[in-house]
C-alpha cells in the first residue's frame, strides 16, 4: 500500500470489523469519507473483515434495500505495521474487537494519534455492567439492573432468576458488550426470560438485564471535547418508533434498516430536564475518562430521569443521532469530522 507523500494530513479510516455493528461502522465510513476535506487530507479507507483481516478498501458499495454493506475480503491485504506511515487514524468501529480499548491499545504501542477515547475508558465504557458501577460512583442516577456472568444462568439459577424477578417485569435482556440494539429482548414475562437469555448469549456470554421504567421516553446527547480540554454538551434529542406496539423499541432494524425509527431534535422536553441532561452528559462523559467524542443516553420515566449508557464512538450514518444533534447546535457534520481529526492531531502519544 502506499501512502501519498504530500504536506497533507495522513489519515487512515478504519472500519467494518469483527462484531455485529459491522454493516454500521460500513455506513459511517462512506459518510465520513464524503465530506473529509480532500485537500488537506490524505485519506486511506482501510476495512477490517468479519473474521479480522486488513485491507486496503474503498467506500463505494451499491446500495442494497434491506442490507448493510461489508467488507470485502479480496480487497489487497494491509500490513498492521504501516499504521505507523499515518498521521492520524479514525477508527470508526462500533462494537467490540474495536470500540472496547482492542484497537486502541494497538494504536498506543504503535505510537499512532487516533480519533476517540483511550483504552480504559474505551473498554469501561463497552462493557455495560462495569459502565454503569462507574456511573453509580459519579452519583448519576440509573435503573437497577443485574449482570450474569458466563455460567450463572445454568450454576446459580434459583438466585439469580430470583434476582431478576425482583426487577419487576418487563425487563430488558442485552449483551454487556454489543451496541445498536444487537440482541436485546423485551421480556414482558418470567418465563420468556431463558429465550432471551439464549439470545444476548449469541453476541456474548455476559448478559445484563435492566429494569424498565413506566413512561420512559429515549433522549439522547452529544459531547465533544474541545482543544483545550474541555467538553461540551450538544441540544438534546428524541428517538421513537413509528406506530410502535407495546414491548416494541428501537432495535437494530428499526435503526437502520426499517426506517422506523425517528430522530426529533431538539426533544421536546422542559428546560430544566434538558440542562439536566446536558450537565449529566458531561460529568459522564469526565467521570469515565472519555476523549474526543461520546453520546450519552437517557431515559426520562414517570419518575424523574437516568442515565442510560454512553457510546465512545457513536455512529455517523444518515440514520444517526450524534451529528445531527451536532448539526442543530451549529456544527456541521462536515466541520464535526474536521474538528475531531485536529483534535486527534494534537493530542501527544503515550500516557497522558
């Protein structure tokens, strides 16, 4: 692969990968690309295949109704070590083997600037159990919950079905570590619950269940960290299912293949909720260490608000709230994109 040896800025897009957000990180990718300012980078999409290996893509894929683009796996291979030839690497990975601190780390030891928060907060902030001790630590308020370790389930089921059903039902079934929804079930009664259980387990075998809450409605709010350091909270925004049934939520079809799912921003929320969150999605965002970018999720339920979970490297699809929530507090998505690789640029290799 050759890298061009110009006074551009040299950037390599890395994206598709191993977990089930490989379709989406796709579709961020080919957004992303479009709008880089081709004069002062130098751009070099790099793809990740589903079974992890490297190669030198493009991002032209033919829109498929009712699919997500991936990788192909005869494009020419890419040696990890000419990640060194970049100045900056954006990896738009979502999801585990790339969102969790793996690739991260890898940039670290090979001394490369990256887009997007280090390697602990990275990790911490995938794995949703351990997300959300940090939260309670920061004193943000959330929904209880109960995490079963590989194995519970079958070795430890008189008390932690008992566990479970002290929740209250319904209750939310998920993989501690997937994102976009990928094999989350609503389980409105006890004896659903092994299914669904069945179901996370398929994208990991440690599984969280939460609470849910009367009248909850999904709010949603961007951070960006700034050169010198500081964050800044985004307008709040709203997501909701087109003539949803009951048990229905935004799922990964509804996100990004359906077309159900609607994006209203700003939310119509009262003032002081919105402040609320936008001032919980900052002490979220600097309790948990976090650099560059995040979207913090809520809910807002009959009985006040909680946080939900926070996203290290939200999706920047046509479908996705983060750049429009951007968009509407004056930064476009062109000028996002830019702000986030000088930010990356600038920030200096090693402990920090």
């Amino acid at each position: 692969m050759t890298v061009n040896d110009d006074a551009r800025t040299r950037v390599a897009l890395v994206f598709g990968g191993q977990s089930s957000e490989h379709g989406v990180s796709c579709l961020t990718a080919r957004e992303i690309f479009k709008v880089i300012d081709q004069q002062r980078y130098s751009v070099q999409p790099i793809g990740i295949t589903t079974d992890g290996r490297w190669v030198a893509e493009t991002t032209d894929w033919p829109d498929v109704a009712g699919q997500l683009p991936y990788v192909r796996a005869d494009r020419p291979p890419v040696a990890w070590d000419s990640i060194r030839d970049y100045d900056v690497v954006f990896p738009v990975l979502h999801g585990p083997w790339g969102e969790d601190g793996t690739v991260q780390g890898f940039l670290e030891m090979a001394g490369v600037r990256y887009v997007g928060a280090g390697v602990l907060a990275s990790a911490v902030c995938m794995d949703k159990p351990f997300t959300k001790t940090l939260f309670s630590t920061a004193g943000l308020p959330q929904l209880p919950h109960v995490t079963m370790q590989p194995g519970q389930w079958e070795n430890d089921w008189n008390r932690t079905s008992a566990r479970i059903a002290a929740l209250g039902m319904p209750v939310f079934v998920k993989p501690a570590r997937a994102g976009s929804s990928s094999g989350v079930t609503c389980v409105e009664q006890i004896e659903d619950l092994e299914p669904a259980i069945a179901v996370a387990r398929e994208f990991d075998p440690k599984v969280i269940i939460e609470a849910s809450a009367r009248g909850r409605r999904e709010l949603e709010c961007g951070v960006l960290q700034q050169p010198d350091g500081t964050a800044l909270a985004s307008v709040v925004g709203e997501i909701t299912v087109e003539d949803a049934e009951p048990g229905e939520f935004y799922d990964f079809e509804s996100k990004y293949l359906d077309g159900t799912g609607v994006n209203i921003v700003p939310a119509d929320i009262p003032v002081s909720v919105r402040d609320k969150i936008r001032r919980y999605a900052i002490q979220a965002f600097e309790s948990l260490n976090c650099e560059g970018l995040a979207r913090v999720d809520f809910f807002l339920t009959d009985d006040g608000l909680v946080i939900n979970e926070i996203n290290t490297m939200p999706g920047f699809t046509p479908f996705s709230m983060f750049p429009r929530l951007w968009e509407a507090s004056g930064v476009p998505y062109a000028e996002l994109v830019d702000r986030l690789l000088q930010l990356a640029a600038g920030r200096p290799t090693g402990l920090r």
